[in-house]
C-alpha cells in the first residue's frame, strides 16, 4: 500500500480538493483506494456521501477521534489522508510517519506562505530523504503560473529548494465537480482539458 498525505496546516489551502481528487483520479485508474479524513469537520467523507455510486468506488475511513486508527482493508493499493487545518505535533508526526509521499497545496499570498513556513521549517527536520522533493510535492493552488504571485511563491519556495510541481488554475471545475461527489477526473474530458494537463506532474510524481 502507498499512502500519500495530503497537508498545510494553514486552512482553506485547498488540501480536502487535492486528497478528493487524487483519490477520485486512483480509484478511476481501477486501483483499490482508501480516503482517510483526519478532518473533523468531515469534508473528504461527506463529499464521498454524495459519490453516485457507478463512479469508480473509494472507501471512507473515518479518523473519529484524531488518534484512533480506522481499520484498512488488507487490498488497499492507495491510501489518501486528508489532513485538517492547524495540524501539529504528535498528529503531524503520527501523519508523517505513514506517508510515502506528502502533497503541501500552497495559495502564493503574504498569508498562506507565513503560515506555511513553520510547516516547511519542521519539515526540514525530517531525514534527508524526507525532506527532499521526492517526497514533498507542492502545488501551487489557486494561481495562474504567469504571474508575479507565482513567482513570489517560486522564490519563497527556493530557500527550501522544493519546486513547485505544478500550478492549478482557481475554476468552478472542482467546486461544481465537488457538489457531486466528484473529481475533475470523473467528468468529460471537454470540460477539464486544461486541469489535466495541470494535474500531470502531480500524477508523475506520485507515479502514475
Ligand atoms: N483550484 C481551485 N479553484 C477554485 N476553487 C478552489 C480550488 N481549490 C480549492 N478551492 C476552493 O477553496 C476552498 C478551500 O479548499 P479546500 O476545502 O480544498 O481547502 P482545505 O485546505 O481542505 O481547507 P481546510 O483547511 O478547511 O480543511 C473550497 O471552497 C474549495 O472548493
Ligand atoms: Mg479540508
């Protein structure tokens, strides 16, 4: 089983629609996937409710109390965590430890690269390895990749050394794809187009 966490401690970053699409995308690809919801406000499971279910099925696990571990089932290929805002400490660390590979969604404003930093500074406490762009993938959310706010991202990004993997535009896409309980993977490939090629170097990484 590969596990990837999906992380920023900084709210509203756009962690819960990259964990539901990556699962969306796995679970179309005929993989066995779990989506673990560390969350409690519960936004992963209940865009999973809402998932018809002839789309390509994704099992829910439910954190319930933060430290409880649900139970996998034993043919999961994929696990996806969705991490809850102001994650820290022995949680972050429990995350951590279970990932192969961690997906940090980023927003390129003065507020979200201040909250993130913390996050990118404990990260850079991990072993070498782990702290290297083989296991962290940032995604630059909600940004145009021409523009001076990508480009303040890029160089808060390079005291780190980790690039940006990939930028995804900001697009009603995966809201209304959301309210389905659905990935942008699920829909016509008309109305997705330029997302999926956003989304390729995230699906490289990751391997796939
Ligand atoms: N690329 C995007 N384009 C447009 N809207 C987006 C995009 N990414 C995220 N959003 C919207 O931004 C809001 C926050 O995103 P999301 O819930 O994924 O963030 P989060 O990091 O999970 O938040 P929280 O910290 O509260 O768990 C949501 O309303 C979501 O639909
Ligand atoms: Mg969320």
């Amino acid at each position: 089983m590969r596990t990837i966490l999906v992380a920023n401690p900084k709210g509203g970053s756009g962690k819960t629609t990259l964990a539901t699409n990556l699962a969306a995308y796995l679970a179309g690809q005929s993989h066995r996937v779990a989506l673990w919801d560390l969350d409690r406000q519960k936004s992963s499971l209940n865009w999973l409710a809402l998932r018809p279910p002839e789309l390509p099925a994704i099992t829910a696990l439910d954190a319930g109390r933060h430290e409880a571990y649900p139970d996998i089932p034993e043919n999961t290929g994929w696990l996806v965590l969705d991490a809850p805002a102001g994650i820290h400490g022995k949680h972050l660390d429990h995350a951590l430890k279970r990932a192969d590979k961690i997906v940090v969604p980023v927003q390129p404003s003065v507020f979200d690269m201040a909250a993130t930093r913390d996050f990118l500074d404990q990260l850079m406490e991990e072993k070498p390895l782990r702290r290297s762009r083989a296991f962290i993938g940032i995604i630059g959310m909600r940004v145009d990749p021409r523009t001076r706010a990508a480009a303040t991202l890029e160089q808060f990004l390079g005291q780190y050394d980790l690039p940006v993997l990939t930028y995804l535009r900001d697009t009603m896409v995966y809201v209304n794809a959301a309210f389905n309980g659905k990935g942008i993977f699920d829909l016509p490939r008309h109305q997705t187009g330029r997302d999926l090629l956003q989304w390729q170097p995230i699906l490289e990484w990751i391997g796939q």
